[in-house]
C-alpha cells in the first residue's frame, strides 16, 4: 500500500465506538495525524450487535459525566459531520419495587439535577398516563430520565469516523496489528500485516479482545488486562399493531422501561419491543480449555439460550402484558466484556509509559462518547477535565488474577442494576489478600470487607450480631454494625485500640538528591530527618493529585506511605518523575501495618516495646516490639494518641498477639472512617480529587509558593490565589435523619444547589451526623446555616469552624 502512514502521534488498536470516539476526539482537539486500525470492518465486535441504549442514570459522579456527554454529542453529532443517525431520546422510566429502589433513585436524581439532567421522580399513576401499557400496581414510584434513549451503534460509530476523517485522521480497516516494540526513547513501532507504523502514543480498544493485545505490553511492565467476556442476549418481537398506533398519535416512541428489581430494560424497536435481560443465572465464555476464544469472532454470535432467561421474559409480559400479544422474531446473543466491577478501562496503561486503555466497555454505547473526550484530554493534556478514578485502570493491582476476573464479572453481570448499599460487600472472589493475622482477626469477629484486594476488617461483631449479606441491604446507618461501631469507636476514646491495616502501600526513595527531587514535585516543604508529614501532589492547573506520608530517615531516604488503592497510580507519579540515580522501590508487600490508638496506647507499647515513647508527635523510630523488630511512627487517623506500627510480615502475628494481649480492642474500617471524619482529615478520590484545587481544598498550609522550586501547579495554584477561589472545603454538622450523606450529595441554601458533599458519616465522639464537602465560597462561612440532601430529603446542616470537631487544638494527639 503506496499510502500505508508509516509515522503517526497515536495509533489505536480498535475500531468500534470507543476507538473511533477515541480518534475523533483526538482530531477534535488538534491531533489529526492520528491512525486507527481495525482487523475487520468498522463495529465488527460488540458495538455491532450492541442494543444501542444511551442512559445517563448512574451513581458514579464520573460515569454519569460521561453519560452526559454522550448524550449532548450524539444530539448535533449527526448534523456536525453531515452523517444521518437514528438517535431517539424517548426517555425511560426506571420502576422501584422498594422503598430502598426509591432512595437510589432519589440520590440519581439529585446527582443529575446538579448536572444539568432533569430527572424527575413520578408516582405509579403519572407512570401510567405516559405509558398506558404498563402495569403499576405493585410499584413503589417511578425515576423519570427525559434525555435516555436509543442510538443505531453502527450509525453512531460511522459518523464518529466521517467526522474523524474529515478532520485528517486515518482509519485502516482490515488491517489488524500483530505486535508492539517499545524504543528506547519509549515512542512505539505498532506492526501490521501491511507493515509498520511508528508513533508517540499507542491506545489498546480492542473491546473483548483487550486482554489479547494486553498481552504485547508485558515486555514494557505491563500487566494482563482484568476482564472476562459474558454472553448478553436479547429479544426482538414481531410488529405490535398497538405500539405503531400509540406512535402515529403521539409523533414518537414509548419511554424505554428499566424494571431494575426484576433486572431487565424493555424499549420500542420500530413498531415491536427489544427486551435486554441481566439474568442472574448467567453465563461467560472463552474461559476454559475447551472454550477458547477464536481469533476472530467479528461479526458473529452464539446460539440463543433462551431458558436462561424464560423467568424474566415472563415477568416483563406481566409487567406489559401488550408485549405477549407478539411472537419474538429474533434473538440477539454476543459478547460483551467486563471488567471485576462492570466499569470499564479508560487511562494510563498501568506500568506502560506511553501506552493507555479504552476498553472492557460494558456499555460501550452509552459511554462511548464520553470515554473518548476523556481519553483525548489524558493523551493531549495529560489530565482529564473530571476527576476520574472510578474508571482509571489503576485502580487494579496484582491480585486481579483470570480466577477473580471470572467471578467477578459473572457477580456483576447477575446484579447489573443492583443497589451498591454502603455497609454491603459483594461475596465472590474473596481473600486474594490477605494480612498474616487474617484468620485471628476472623476468630475475634471480624466482618471483612475488601480493600485494593486486601482483607480488612470492617467491624468486629459478637455472637449472635446478624453478619448476613441481607442484613446489609439498607441505606440507613442502623444494623447490627451500629453498635459494635460505637463501642469500637468508645475504646479508641477512652482506653487503646488496634487496627490491622494490610496494603498500605509504601515506597522506599533513596540516592543522592532525593530530597531535591521531591522538593521539585511537592507542593510543599519537608520533614527534617527523624520526622514526617504529609505532602501533596498537585497536576498542572493546582488541583489535588494525591496525598502521601512522607518519612525522612536521612538527608536523601524517605519512605512514602499512601492509601492502599492509590498503589500503582501514586508510584507511577513518582516513576515518571524520577531522573537517573535515584532508587525507587515498592514494599508494599512486604511489611504488615498496625494502628495502635488511644489514651492508653502509650502505656500499653511501654510495656511490650523499648520505644522512647516521650517522642513528639510526627516522628518515627526503630524499635523491638514483642521482642521483634519494628517501625514506630507516631502519628494516628483516627485523632488520638497514637502510633503506627509497621514491621516484616514474618513478626505481625507475635505483634499483634501481644497487644491484644494487652488490652488492646480491636476495631475496623468502619470505626477509622467515623473517627477520622470528626478530625476532618480527607480520604483520597473522597475529599481529595482533581475536581478540587489545593486551595479549594483547604490545603493552603501544605503549599509553600515562595519555595525555589517549580513544581507541578505552582502557576496555577499563584494565579487562583491572587483571583480568589470559587469554592471553600467545610465541615458540616447535619441534622440527619436515618441515613448520613453519601459522596455527591447537594448541598442547598435557599432553594439553589451551592455545592456537594464529599464525604459523610455519623461520628460517635462528638454524637452526630457530620459532612465534608465542597461549597460556594460565599456561603462557607462559620453558622450559616445550609441543607444537605440525603436520598431525597433535605436535612438543615451548619458550617461549622475551620478545625477538627473533636478535640480542635490536638491536645489528646499530641499528648
């Protein structure tokens, strides 16, 4: 081929929605010397046989972003790029069962009100007067969406590529990459079967074929990409004479129907129904020996199996008895890929310098849109506009194995439309890490829930406490949980508690100008050595990047402690950064971290440990404890006197058996939240995001402008700070009802929407319900009274003072 491109700035590795959105977005943004390359034709995996529904509904702030997006660029994508679309924004109507579908649906609402989506809530009578057909007699109520609906995926797909063409970008179909080589300035030779092309930038979206073209990066530190592909049918009737009338007369197409407790979606297709089930008795496929994926699957589908789903068509019948008046005329069974939580794969290729993902769409249409803004803007800017974690894929590490990939994406396939209740854990693939004190945590009762793979625990019950996944199926703060809750937190209060806290990850930095180096990335100061504090990353426009602990044990050797999800997202922002002789390694692994807290802390580790335990508060030393060697540094999130005690996996159980043994309680996750809310102290991808600028955030005291350095967001964070910011961090007393704040909930003030929770809990030393959150600069003013919507209801809140609600000058921390 004479005109085969043989250099581009990006090649992407796919040609269904995602990628041609991806090429589109990319051309939009000036980058038009882009190549994508499909093995196939254009939509040849699942974009084609895809259903083509378009929702915004979610309770991910950053999917329904994304969402959003889509539906705004699909309404004038047809007439932007002169390519006809079948786009019908019909609207849906979602049917709540129970009062706990209600709240969802009331905190959907809510969160889409604040983005501009006019979702209503109906009752089951104003459902049936905009579908006539519908039975409602057993509803509770009824979410209305006015800006769903349906979209032709191949239409859609085609017009993305038109406009991306138009643009300058190349699409190569038929065309399918065989291989990657990284050079050694870490741009990329991406081989073909009609040859080479060398680029800056290489993006995997090769849908349910990901994994597969994954595989190519291992050479350069990537990892297998987490996924699994399910087998999604769905139903097509023959022509209904009474949809084609009730059409004719209203000039328009009934609301599609989502019967979420039931778990299937209902729409009108041409003048019949589709009905798309998310069965819970569900099947995968290419995972055994003797089911192994084909090298090319474009264009094909399975046989039906239609006795997987007989329960749920019957009950849609009954839910629109119009639709048994029908025959079914065809029926719809691809694959669809999933990822261990159902979101999919949009960032930085984990451990891959150059190289990013966009793929394991399960609902590829529908975010197909979005996921390529979000995309470009990671490529160009290196930063996207929304903070976007929930779909980052590194927000997978290495306990990911095919094993918990299966499991995982058979659970979340038979609960698509479950509610994420927040003291629920989802039951498969457990265990896949695990601390050296698991199993005595579990004999003292320990309720586990599942952190970046890890086991901890969430609270401890007694006998007879009600440990049932049912029992967690609310959204209130009661259960059997409560209790055991409050006395965990009464103990860190008045005696001495421990926390196991397995992944915590941590980083060991060392080499001559280390310290210079991370003067040059922080945004502000250091500790001297002996000492640590936290420091804060910031990206170019000043907003929040990460957190970390930040221990000095000599001039240019730290250790640097952050969250346990941030594992491999916060060592790549030192990785990228590092110049040549410096060390940089994860022990994350390797070492066991305890939190031993309370009044009486001091007096117990006196007696099992030769610490200097007189030490100030944010300093750190050697010791042995329990006769074993360890790593005390005084510091505790949960806001007493306290230290954290980190040793070698090998000497945890002798540890931990003699503080327990010493009168320590031990208590769970659910506590540690409780108790670090009352000091205001942040949680990462909660109160700490890039949808929130430093100073926004409060963390003024943490950023040393004046210092020589440059670091990343110093201009910006110069320039807010002369303009003034928009937005204030504050802490909020409720007076909540049964439920405390969820994240994303709005905060009002005379009946305007002035900013949005981003944490909230009920603290059990100060005895109320408390909420962090982001609000309008002019209304953070200490007393002013404001309203917080929780689920639905609003509930009077007061901003409160600039310092912790429990103990304000750290008196008992510092003791």
């Amino acid at each position: 081929m004479s005109d085969f491109p043989t250099k581009a700035r990006v090649v992407i590795i796919g040609g269904g929605v995602v990628g041609c959105s991806a090429l589109y977005h990319l051309a939009k943004k000036g980058w038009a010397d882009c190549v994508l390359l499909e093995k196939n034709e254009l939509t040849a995996g699942s974009t084609w046989h895809a259903a083509g529904n378009v929702p915004t509904f979610s309770t991910s702030w950053a999917i329904m972003n994304m969402q959003r997006y889509s539906t705004e660029l699909y309404a004038g994508l047809g007439e932007e790029v002169d390519y006809p679309m079948n786009y019908h924004q019909s609207g849906s109507i979602r049917l709540a069962h129970t009062k706990e579908r209600m709240q969802e649906f009331e905190r959907a609402c809510s969160m889409g009100r604040y983005q501009g989506i006019e979702m209503e809530m109906w009752t089951p009578d104003q459902a049936k007067e905009h579908y006539p057909f519908l039975e409602t007699h057993d509803l509770e109520g009824v979410l209305y969406d006015p800006t769903d609906g349906d979209i032709d995926p191949a239409q859609v797909t085609q017009a993305l590529a038109k406009g991306a063409r138009d643009m300058g970008a190349r699409i190569i179909r038929f065309c399918p990459a065989t291989g990657v080589t990284q050079k050694e300035d870490k741009t990329w030779i991406v081989h073909t079967d009609k040859g080479d092309i060398e680029c800056d930038y290489v993006v995997n979206a090769a849908g349910y074929y990901a994994q597969r073209v994954g595989e190519w990066f291992k050479d350069y530190g990537g990892r297998t990409v987490p996924m699994m592909v399910m087998s999604h049918q769905y139903l097509l009737t023959e022509q209904i004479p009474e949809i084609e009338a009730w059409s004719k007369e209203h000039g328009k197409k009934l609301p599609l129907i989502r019967d979420v407790d039931v778990s299937y979606y209902l729409r009108q297709e041409k003048n019949g129904y589709n009905l798309g089930p998310y069965e819970p008795n569900c099947r995968g496929h290419w995972m055994t020996e003797d089911d192994q994926m084909p090298d090319d699957f474009s264009f094909q589908l399975w046989s039906d199996d239609l006795d997987r789903i007989e329960d749920i068509v019957t009950d849609a019948m009954d839910r629109v008895p119009l639709m048994a008046t029908s025959g079914v005329s065809s029926v719809i069974n691809g694959p669809i890929p999933y990822a261990p939580d159902g979101l999919p794969l949009i960032g930085p290729m984990p451990g891959v310098d150059n190289a990013f993902e966009a793929c394991v769409f399960t609902f590829g249409i529908a975010q197909g849109g979005g996921a390529g803004k979000v995309l470009a803007e990671w490529i160009v800017d290196g930063q996207t506009e929304w903070d976007m974690w929930a779909v980052d894929p590194r927000r997978y590490t290495d306990y990911t194995d095919q094993d918990y990939c299966d499991q995982k994406g058979m659970e979340v396939y038979g609960n698509e439309y479950a509610m994420h209740f927040p003291h629920h854990e989802w039951p498969a693939a457990r265990d896949k890490k695990v601390s050296q004190v698991h199993t005595k945590i579990k004999e003292l009762g320990g309720v586990m829930g599942a952190y970046n793979g890890w086991e901890r625990a969430n609270w401890f019950a007694k006998p007879g406490d009600d440990t049932s996944e049912e029992a967690t199926h609310t959204w209130g703060r009661s259960g059997p949980w409560q209790q055991r809750i409050k006395e965990e937190c009464e103990a860190v209060r008045d005696g001495v508690g421990v926390l196991d806290l397995p992944g915590f990850s941590r980083f060991n930095l060392s080499g001559a100008g280390a310290a210079e180096f991370l003067r040059g990335l922080v945004t502000g100061g250091l500790p001297k050595v002996g000492r640590m504090n936290l420091v804060y990353f910031s990206d170019d426009r000043g907003r929040i990047l990460t957190e970390m602990s930040c221990m000095r044990h000599g001039e240019d050797h730290f250790t640097m402690i952050t969250a346990g999800s941030a594992q491999w997202h916060d060592f790549e922002i030192l990785k990228k950064a590092l110049p040549a002789g410096l060390s940089l390694t994860d022990h994350t692994t390797e070492f066991a971290t305890m939190i031993v807290t309370g009044p009486q802390s001091r007096e117990l580790l006196a007696d099992i440990s030769d610490a200097d335990l007189s030490l100030g508060w944010l300093t750190h030393q050697e010791a042995t404890v329990a006769g074993k060697p360890a790593f005390l540094a005084r510091v505790s999130y949960a806001g007493e006197l306290g230290w954290e005690v980190h040793c070698a996996n090998a000497h945890q159980t002798d540890i931990y058996a003699a503080l327990i043994e010493g009168g320590a309680k031990p208590f769970g996750m659910y506590a540690l939240n409780s108790l670090r809310i009352e000091k205001g102290y942040r949680t990462w991808k909660g109160d700490l995001s890039t949808d929130y600028s430093l100073l926004e955030g409060g963390l003024e005291r943490f950023v040393k402008l004046d210092k020589p350095q440059d670091f990343p967001g110093k201009a910006a964070i110069q320039s807010e700070k002369q303009q003034g910011v928009k937005k204030s961090f504050v802490t909020l007393i409720v007076e909540a009802g049964d439920a405390d704040a969820p994240y994303m909930s709005c905060i009002w003030k005379d009946g305007e929407i002035v900013g949005e929770t981003t944490s909230g809990d009920w603290g059990y030393r100060v005895n109320a319900s408390i909420a962090l959150g982001m609000v309008r600069r002019d209304v953070a003013v200490p007393g002013t009274e404001l309203e917080v919507e929780i689920y639905g209801e609003k509930y009077r809140a007061v901003v409160q003072e600039d310092k912790p609600l429990w103990d304000p000058d750290n008196d008992r921390l510092r003791a």
